[in-house]
C-alpha cells in the first residue's frame, strides 16, 4: 500500500511538472508574440487563474526571460491596475548568414528585437570554412557580452538548400557549397547549438510572425540577394517545406523560353533574368551598398526619360517577376505575396502596375486577387526569422532550456 502511494504521488508529481511547463510555454510563446502584455490578457486568453499567471511569469522572471513592469497609468483601464510582462533582452539569440560577399553576424532579444548586426565584407565568396571561422571570430570576441547573456543558440541562414532531415547544406549554388554540413561545423566551433534553414523559408517566418503577414493564412515571401531568388511558403502560420526542405525555389521556375542558362542547368529561370547586380551596377552601387537601393533606384526613376537604360533593365525585370508572380498566385492561391530584398524596389517603383500585371496573369475571380506587399521588417528579416528558429526549442519548454546554452544539438527548418 505504501510502495503504492509512493508511485502515485510520484506520478502525481510528474504530471503537475508537465502541467507546469506547459503553461510557461504558453505564457512565453504570448508574452514573445504580442511583445508586451498585461497579466489580466494573460489570465482572459490563458483561461489560467490569476494566481498561476503569478507564479508563472515569477518563474519565467527568475528564468531572465521576461521583465514583468509597473502598469502604463495612461492606458490603464478602470480597475485594479495591471502589470505588463515584455520579453528580457538578456534572452539572446545569435545569427550567422553567409553570403558571396560577405558574413553578417547579429544579435536578436526574444520578442524580435534586433540588438545588434556586424557585416564582414570578404574579397572572394567564402568557402564554408572561411564562413566559420569569421562568425566563429565575432562570436568569440562577443564572448563576455554572450556570457552573460542567456544565449539560446545560433541561427544560421543559408542562401541554398537545407536537408530538413540533418541540417546539411545539401546545395548553395552560388556560394560553390554542396552537401556541408556547415551547422555542425559552426556548432563545433562555438559551442552553441546551431539550427539552420534557407534564407526565403525564414523570411517567410518572419514577416507571418512580425511583419506585413500577421493574421494572413496563406503567404509566400521572395526574397532577392546577392545569392539569387528564393521563396518561402506559409500556410495557417506554419511553414511549408515539402519532403526535403527544399519547397519554395520560385528563382527556377520558368519565366522565358529562349532566356539564358542558369546554374541549375535549366534556362529561362526567373534569378537568371532577375538579378540585383545589373541593378547596382546601372546605379554605381557596390554590393555593400544594396540596402540605399530602394532609395537610389526611385531617386532616379524620378527624372528619368522614357529610354533611360536604367529603366529600361527595371521595366525587363517586372516583366519577368511578373510571369512568376502569375505561376505562384495560380498553384499557390496566397493572400499575400511579400517581397524582401532587391524586389521590393522593383515593387516599389509602381505598385499598382506590378499588381494589375500579376492579377492579368491568374484565373478570374474575386478569391484570387491576391495581394503584393513589401516585406514590413527591413534588413532586419533574415534576423528576425533565423531568431525565430532558435527560439522556438526555449518557447517549446522554459524550464528545460534555463541550464547552460551550449547544448549539443543540430536543427534544421
């Protein structure tokens, strides 16, 4: 009878310890979502008791990860005033995406805000050694700053294709890698654990989570770089990767039928007949001054002629874009189509005229008028969604995830 009593109140115990942690999941997944909230809307979406709601955002406050302030008086409704929890920005994030040109390392707080982003410019394109070993430099010379941190882990951005299944880089075309295991790599050489994904799929993250694609079922996001064009798909706020991890590379779809060869041994692909680099070199641009494009590109579209060469290459590329656009609205049915990258400039350049151009391209109907939208989160994007990978195993368990931040784990969108 006793050994029986033992036995229940220890499973007892367990299922109140799930219990628990379950609720710091929920309350931290709301509280990095919404970025500030009161206790009281914790307790009303919760369904949670306001004795709980205490303990656990107590809890989730000795853990670092949120800072629980005094109520805004000015808000405050009638009542007993209510205090607000925001994410901690001592819940850390670090980013490494790698580029032909260069690796940009960065630091991103739980709730999404961008603390910090160093760019180091490369001569040549890196090879996944070189990559490494620079991040791996910045990152070492962080330490102290990420010591004291609560740092969760490394989110790596691939301009290239991830095997779901281990995290290998199984091919970035532009950058020469092809099957390297470089989140591993990375992950050996910091100590941090390191989930890696394409560049397009967590842009795609991003903005349904913090950008222009909040509350909207189904999204696509492209997203233009140096590397090419790649797509991500979101579907009822969750990512759609297909059997490999690989769904998304709109950049090969065929837009021209005579158009040049590309690199993935097909012709006619819309990276291939949309690019930046004609962009930047028609403006005089160097590649680490893609992000003054937007501004660059209008600036002299506005008192261009009609045959000025440079909208002449911009006029060409919404053509192309166009024909893409069209296939994607047609298989995909999205609310909403985000562009990132160089293409917001080709979208900002004339709005309604890419719209009309892609909506003439898909079946008639009032349900298929989908919609196009610059990304809302800038050159922040990348960031914010390789943050939102990593962030995703501390939300998943608090408790678990409050013990050294050097585990020894490797994963992959």
């Amino acid at each position: 009878m006793a050994t029986g009593s033992v036995v229940l109140s220890a499973m007892r115990g367990s299922n109140l310890d799930m219990v628990r942690r379950r609720n710091l999941s929920l309350v931290l997944g709301r509280v990095h979502e919404l970025g500030a909230v009161s206790r009281a809307r914790l307790t009303k979406e919760t369904g949670l008791n306001r004795s709980t709601i205490a303990a656990l955002v107590n809890e989730l406050v000795l853990l670092e990860h949120v800072i629980e302030t005094d109520p805004d008086q000015a808000h405050q409704q009638v009542g007993r005033p209510s205090p607000v929890i925001v994410p901690s920005d001592r819940t850390v994030a670090v980013v490494v995406h790698p580029e032909m040109d260069s690796v940009e390392i960065g630091l991103v707080a739980l709730g999404g805000r961008v603390l910090r982003r160093v760019r180091f410019d490369t001569e040549r394109v890196p090879s996944p050694r070189e990559a490494v070993n620079i991040a791996a430099a910045v990152i070492d010379g962080m330490r102290g700053e990420l010591d004291a941190f609560h740092t969760v882990g490394i989110g790596l951005v691939i301009p290239g294709l991830v095997r779901a299944s281990n995290g290998v880089v199984a091919v970035a075309p532009h950058l020469g890698w092809r099957d390297e295991p470089v989140a591993e790599m990375l992950q050996d050489a910091t100590g941090y654990r390191v989930a890696a994904a394409n560049d397009a799929s967590l842009g795609a993250i991003a903005e349904s989570v913090r950008g222009v694609g909040r509350g909207v079922g189904q999204l696509v996001y492209l997203n233009g770089g140096a590397s090419g064009i790649g797509g991500g798909i979101m579907s009822s706020g969750s990512p759609i990767g297909g059997a490999s991890g690989f769904a998304g590379e709109i950049g090969h779809t065929l837009v021209r039928n005579d158009g040049d060869p590309c690199h993935c041994g097909s012709a006619g692909c819309l990276e291939t007949e949309v690019a930046r680099a004609p962009l930047l070199e028609a403006l005089d641009l160097a590649p680490h001054e893609s992000e003054r494009l937007n501004d660059v590109l209008l600036e002299h579209l506005s008192h261009a002629s009609a045959d000025d060469p440079v909208r002449a290459i911009v006029n060409r590329q919404r053509k192309y874009l166009a024909v893409a656009l069209g296939n994607v609205a047609n298989i995909l049915n999205p609310n909403l189509i985000v562009f990132g990258g160089f293409l917001q400039s080709l979208y900002a350049v004339d709005p309604v005229g890419l719209t009309a151009a892609v909506r003439a391209r898909t079946m008639s109907g009032p349900d298929r008028d989908v919609t196009l939208a610059q990304a809302g989160l800038g050159a922040s994007i990348l960031m914010v969604g390789a943050a939102e990978l990593v962030f995703a195993d501390l939300i998943a368990d608090p408790a678990r995830s409050s013990g050294t931040p050097r585990a020894s784990r490797t994963a992959a969108l």
